[in-house]
C-alpha cells in the first residue's frame, strides 16, 4: 500500500497521483484521493482499492434456489427473445421453409430423398433432406429456435416473456437458462422417439412448456394458486391434442422436462452441497436424454 506524500507547504497530495493536491480522503483507508479517483459510497467517497476489495468480500445475494440474484430478472428472456427472432429473420431470408438452412435447422427423425423416399444419400444428390438419425443431432436443439410463421413466434415469445422473468427471479440466471434449453432438449427427444420418422417439427414450444410445468412444481413448493396453472396447462394441453398439425410431442415432453428439472432445482437440501445436488440432477437429466437419443438412433438405423 502506497502512502501519500505531502509538499512543504503541508498540503496532501493524492495517493494515486502524486501531482494533484486534495483533502478529500477515503472514508476507509483515509488515504487522500483526487476527483479521479473518488467513488461515491454511503458515507463520503472511497478510494478504488476499497471499492474493489469491498466488491471481493462481500457476499453476492442469491434467489430461494440457491443461484445468483440477477439484477435485472428479464435480460435472459429478452436475450432467448432476441436469437429466437434473429433465427425467425434468417431463415425467411433464406428462403423459409423450402430453403437450405431450414431444411438444417428443423427436426426430423430421419433423413429422405426430397420427392423419392428410400433413395439411399448418395444417390440423392443435393435434394437429400437430412434427420437426426443421420448425423444432424443439432436439429434437436436449433429447432428449439426455429419457426416459420409469425403466430407461432409471437405466442411462444410472448410466453417466454411473461414466465421467464418470474422463473429467472427464483432460480436465477444460470439455473434459469439451464431450464429452457434442457426443456426444449427433452422435447425434442421426445419427438425423436414417438413422431413420424419424416415429419419436421420446429418452435419453442417445449422450452415454453418446460416453464409451464417449471411453474407448477414451484408454485406447489410455495404453497401458490396450482389450480390457476393447472387450467392454464390444461387449456393448452387440450389445444395441443385438438388442433391438427401441432406437435404434441415436442409440448408433452417439454412439460414434463421442465417439471423434473424444476424438481431437482427447488427440492435439493439446502446448505453448502445444494448446487452440488442440484448439478448432479441436471447432468442426469441430461444424460438421460443423450441415452433416449442415441438408442432412438439405434432403431432407425
């Protein structure tokens, strides 16, 4: 630590530049500081070394769940809102759903000969469409951003931004975004296993479901309004089984994805191995899946 020095004329000068006269002095270490280097502080003004010795020892506050408290709940959601649009964006000026980066980004169990099911790959030519049993795993998740039709975004995007906020103030920003994108992974496995092997799934519907069952498990934790949730699942589970076209799959294994994962995240014993637990849940979900995937894999093979 420096100490400052004083001219003959007794007036001190500050620590950090020797040059400039000052009597203003750090309300910690009551050393002498210059305009530059005050730090506003509850009382008086701080030099930059308490400041940065106060932000290493003090302890950062943390959510009911044990993840850092975010300081501002809405910038992940916004964030997941931003690269689903940019997707959304690309893609349409891509040639949307008959171009090429769809055709890479949407989930399909297998791959096919566009127009000639059962050529094999390399007869096909640049017409094959590829599926995840041929390699193209990323489908899984890219398709998680993927849409097409601007309904679809906004509702899906709408809904990120109502739940997200809420769940991220609880979990915090890691464990949040840990519950969107393996939510959306579990339904996409889901939909390697029980869709059609040609049929092309896409949306953000599964990561979106994974907050609707994430919100269920919390609220029952707390003691909330549950049946307030339970009908809005419900409503949304009896439009997913009513309306042709919509992937029950993707929303089904979201829902109970994100459930589970919620489970693990508000359940774990408190105390110093909570993230420990909570870790070790999350790679067991994620493990699990990875199996679901590469036996589904087996079989269309």
């Amino acid at each position: 630590m420096t100490q400052p020095s004083e001219p003959a004329g007794g007036v001190p000068t500050c620590y950090r530049h020797p040059d400039r006269e000052t009597y203003i002095r750090c309300q910690r270490c009551d050393r002498p500081i210059c305009p530059d280097c005050m730090r506003d502080a509850a009382v008086g003004f701080h030099c930059p070394e308490c400041v940065a010795e106060a932000a290493r020892t003090t302890r950062q506050a943390r959510t009911a769940y044990g993840g850092l408290r975010p300081g501002n709940a809405a910038i992940t959601s916004m964030v997941l809102i931003g690269v689903n649009l940019a997707v959304f964006v690309l893609v349409l000026g891509s040639g949307g759903s008959g171009g090429e980066l769809f055709r890479e980004l949407v989930l399909r169990p297998a791959g096919f000969c566009a127009g000639a099911f059962g050529v094999p790959e390399g007869q096909c030519g640049p017409t094959w469409v590829p599926g995840v049993a041929d390699g193209a795993y990323w489908q899984l998740l890219t398709s998680t951003f993927l849409h097409t039709r601007l309904l679809h975004l906004g509702f899906n995007m709408l809904a990120l931004y109502w739940l997200g906020p809420q769940l991220e103030l609880l979990l915090g920003r890691v464990r949040f975004l840990a519950l969107y994108l393996l939510s959306g992974l579990t339904g996409s496995a889901v939909v390697y296993w029980a869709a059609p092997e040609y049929q092309a799934t896409l949306g953000a519907s599964g990561s979106i479901y994974g907050l609707f069952g994430a919100m269920l498990v919390v609220a029952y934790k707390i003691g909330g309004q549950v049946q307030q949730i339970l009908v809005l699942i419900g409503v949304n589970l009896f439009i997913t089984f009513a309306i042709p076209g919509i992937s029950w799959q993707g929303h089904l294994g979201g829902l109970l994805g994100g459930a589970a994962i919620a489970a693990i995240l508000v359940y774990a014993p408190r105390g110093p191995r909570r993230t420990a637990f909570q870790t070790g849940g999350l790679l067991a979900i994620a493990l699990l899946t990875a199996i679901a995937i590469i036996a589904r894999t087996a079989v269309l093979a």
